[in-house]
C-alpha cells in the first residue's frame, strides 16, 4: 500500500509539474506573441512614415524640376524673341550691303 501511495504520489506530482510547465510555456509564448505583434506594429508604422516622407520628396522634386523646367523655357523664349528681333533689325543692312555688293561688283550692273 505504501508503494502505490508513493507511485500515485509521483503520478500526481509529475502530472502537476507537466500541468505548470505548459501553463509556464504558454505564459511565455504568449507574452512573445505579443512582444511581435508591438515589433510587427513599429514595423509597420515605420514603413508607412517612410513612404510619406518619400513620397513627400518625390512630389517636392517633381515641383522643383517643373518650376526648373518652366523657367527655362521662358528665358529661352525670351531669348529666342529677342535673337529674332536682332534678325529683323540686321535685315535691312544686309539687304542694303547686298545691294551695293551687286552694285559694285563686275557681275552686277554698276561699274562693271
């Protein structure tokens, strides 16, 4: 009789330290659990600060070059208005020097 005391003794405190044991783990596997899901939620919310901020420079750049762009065109406009006010006014004088060339050259009409 004192054996099976003793071995329903050891039965019952193996069952009893198996029983705290899981329960020890499933503590612990929870609180990792949830120590992930915080890791996995900073994760997260890093990734979506980052591409707000890229996205925040790209449309910054985008501005930039667009701006960049339009000057440009407008002073090469300008310039290009201006180079062809030159033309219009140069017209005139070299009509006038090809003239006299023609003129006074043994090909043209004049002395030649």
């Amino acid at each position: 009789m004192e054996i099976a005391k003793f071995v329903l003794t050891a039965v019952g405190t193996f069952v009893s330290v198996i029983s705290l044991s899981f329960a020890v783990f499933q503590y612990w596997r929870k609180k990792q659990d949830e120590k992930f899901d915080l890791f996995k939620q900073n994760i997260d919310k890093m990734i979506q600060k980052e591409e707000q901020s890229r996205k925040a420079f790209d449309t910054q750049h985008e501005n930039r070059l667009r701006d960049l762009e339009s000057t440009m065109v407008q002073r090469f406009e300008n310039r290009l208005s201006i180079m062809e006010g030159e033309l219009k006014g140069i017209k005139s004088i070299l009509q006038s020097m090809q003239n006299w060339f023609i003129n006074n050259t043994s090909g043209g009409g004049g002395k030649g």
